[in-house]
C-alpha cells in the first residue's frame, strides 16, 4: 500500500495486511480528548520525550487507523501483531508523530517537534 508522507500518511503492515495511517485533524482531536490536551502544542509535548507505553501505542495507531478510514476501535488495535512486535509498533508510531509533527532530526529519536 502506498502512503504520501507529504499528506502525513504512513503505510503499515498489521497481522500481515496492509494499512495506511494518518493522523487528521479527527484523530488529533481524538488523541487530544484521550491525553486532556489542551491544543496541538501540549499533544506534540506529550510525544517529544520519547517514551511511549503499550497503552500509547494502541491508542496512536487505532486514531492514526481510524483517520487514514479503517474502521477499527482500540481494542482491535492491542490484539493485533506487527512485524518485529513491540518494537515494530513505536517504530510506526515514531514514523506517524514524525511525518505529522515534524521532528528537529528524525534520525535522533527525539520525538515530535511543536507544530
């Protein structure tokens, strides 16, 4: 599957489907509500230390899934696999926060910078 990271799309595979997912101002609002962020800024905060739990993890790729139009809810999202496990999952998380968030040097680790 082929994603636009100009348009912030990533494209994943997950229990061995493809997917494309983008964070839209829908599932921004949506990770805003689930973190009690006030705007973008504080989300993009949030992200920037680095440290993501499983729990993050669930929910950035279920809003990511949800805003690229997959219709799958969180729970869905923690009972699927991707490749490399955990590990496969905050790569694609740290691709999705970057392409959408922008990050002073991607290569780094660091996370989103503010938006």
């Amino acid at each position: 599957m082929t994603a636009n990271r100009r348009r912030g799309e990533v494209a994943a595979t997950l229990d061995g489907k493809p997917y494309r997912l983008c964070l839209t101002l829908g599932a921004l609002a949506e990770l805003e509500a689930a973190y009690a962020a006030d705007d973008l800024a504080a989300l993009a905060r949030r992200f920037a230390g680095g440290k993501l739990s499983a729990r993050d993890l669930i929910r950035v790729t279920g809003a990511g899934l949800r805003g690229a139009g997959n219709d799958i809810c969180d729970d869905a999202v923690a009972h699927m696999q991707a490749e490399n496990g955990a590990a496969g999952f905050a790569a694609l998380v740290a691709e999705l926060l970057t392409v959408t968030f922008g990050a002073a040097d991607a290569g780094s680790g660091a996370g989103p910078a503010n938006p």
